[in-house]
C-alpha cells in the first residue's frame, strides 16, 4: 500500500507516450491499437521509478494481451522496479445495462481476475452507465457485491464517475447498499458549482484518489482549485495514494511528464 506523500500516477496521464493504446469492448467491437514506437507497457514500471514515482494505476485497456504469461511478466517488471500497483482500472462494462447486464458482469468479473493476476491493491469498476434511480442504483450494488465476494483477494472499489454517479447522494446511497465495497474519490470528474462540498460528503469512504486537476484555457494548471480539493482529502484523514491524472494538450504526449510534476508540486505543498 501505498499513501499520499508517495508519488503515483493513473496512467492515463500518459496515454500519449504509451501511444493510446485500446482494445474491445464487452461485445467484442473494437480491436487492439497503439501507436508505432511508444513506451512498451512492460517498460513504464522503470520508467516511472527513474522518475520517483512509487506507486501507479492501469486500465484494462492498457493490457495488449490477457495472456497469463504477460500478465505475470508485468507483474515482475512493477515488482523489480519497486511500482506499487495501486489499482486495476476496469473502464469498460456497463453493471445496469438494459438487457446485457449479465453479459456485462462477466465481462468485468474476467478482468478482475487480471486485477489479481498483476498483484493490484484495489480494482476499480464503473457503477453503471444510467442515471440513478432507487432500482438501479440496487441492482448495481448488488451485482457490485457480488464481484466483491468472487474476488476476495483485492479491494473492490467504485468511483464518482459516469452516469449512475452524478453527486454525494447517488455515491452515498450505493456503498450504503453495496457490502465490501469502498470508494475511489476522483477529484475531477464532477463540475457542479458546489463540487467541493459534494466531495467533502463522500470523502471518509474514499481508499485511494484520482487527483485530477483542471487547466485554464491557456493551459496554465488551476493550483488554487487543485490546492483546495485536496486539502478537503486531507481534512477527512485521507491515507490512501494520491494518483495524479493529467490531459495531454498534445496528441503525441509529449508535455505529459511535465504537466505531473507540476502537478506534484502542488500535492507536496499540500501533504508534503
């Protein structure tokens, strides 16, 4: 485990120099990409450690192949490399789907077994891609439950993000009703005018963060925004890893190392 003073990173934050890399999706459209001369996944873990960091988030779309044998090989690079893999991020899969829902769980459930696979402390998953009603927002905890209770050997967590999750009430009434399910708190993904207090609501059960900032449009980083969200995690006795996101304003990526640690010195100001 990892807390907020070590330095980590979603990787996201550096889908340019991964060359953007994507693959299907639970009904199997899409196909596996990446840009031609990218950093190789199974360097990122020195990469990162060459560059201070401790610890790091994947998503599942990051993974070329779900091959057994890579998975343990990425593992070993993260472990040779002292990369604590905070969370397994699964991106894709819809739990409230109007009529695949099952289809979708299975979905998840296979990379949830990646997540375990890779070592990974906690395992992210969407809580559904409709707008929250008291039936759908069951359905998911349950469905969220039991995925929880298949995968024991990882924390489950879900994350303020995406249709089922639009404010403190829908994220509260969820982990109310979902057992062994814990929170990941993304600093970012909400906008509403009052979004620091909305965040302040759910800020005891969040495990581990995407500590997203916004930019101006001049591209300079909103520190003041920045500084604030993350003196609210503070507040509420935050421990958990403070994984920095970053948007590129460069299709290739190149400014992507530089927006984090300009980010970083704002994490530092604030947790030191």
């Amino acid at each position: 485990m990892i807390g907020p003073t070590d330095k980590a990173v979603h990787a996201w934050s550096l889908d340019g120099t991964l060359g953007h890399p994507r693959v299907p999706g639970p009904d199997g459209s899409g196909s596996v990409t990446r840009a031609a001369g990218a950093l190789d996944l199974l360097d990122l873990p020195a990469e990162l450690s060459r560059r201070g960091y401790a610890g790091v988030q994947l998503a599942h779309f990051q993974l070329p192949t779900r091959d057994a044998s890579y998975l343990e090989e990425l593992r070993s690079s993260l472990e040779s490399s002292g990369i604590v893999l905070d969370a397994f991020l699964v991106d894709d899969g819809d739990l409230t789907h109007p009529a695949d829902a099952d289809l979708h769980e299975r979905w998840i459930s296979e990379r949830l077994d990646d997540a375990l696979a890779l070592g990974a402390d906690h395992a992210r998953v969407g809580a559904g891609r409709s707008a929250p009603t008291p039936e759908l927002l069951a359905s998911s905890a349950r469905r969220l439950s039991r995925l929880a209770d298949a995968h024991t050997g990882i924390r489950l967590v879900v994350e303020n993000w995406r249709e089922m999750m639009p404010d403190a009430d829908a994220v509260l009434a969820l982990l109310e009703q979902a057992e062994d399910v814990r929170l990941l708190i993304d600093l970012g993904n909400w906008t509403m005018p009052d979004k620091h207090e909305q965040l302040a609501r759910i800020a005891e059960y969040a495990v581990t963060c995407h500590a997203k900032a916004h930019r101006h449009e001049d591209g300079r980083l909103d520190d003041v925004d920045y500084a604030r969200s993350l003196r609210m995690l503070q507040d509420a006795g935050f421990t958990g890893a403070l994984a920095m996101v970053n948007e590129s304003s460069r299709p290739d990526g190149s400014d992507e190392w530089d927006g984090l640690e300009q980010e970083h010195e704002v994490v530092r100001r604030v947790f030191g």
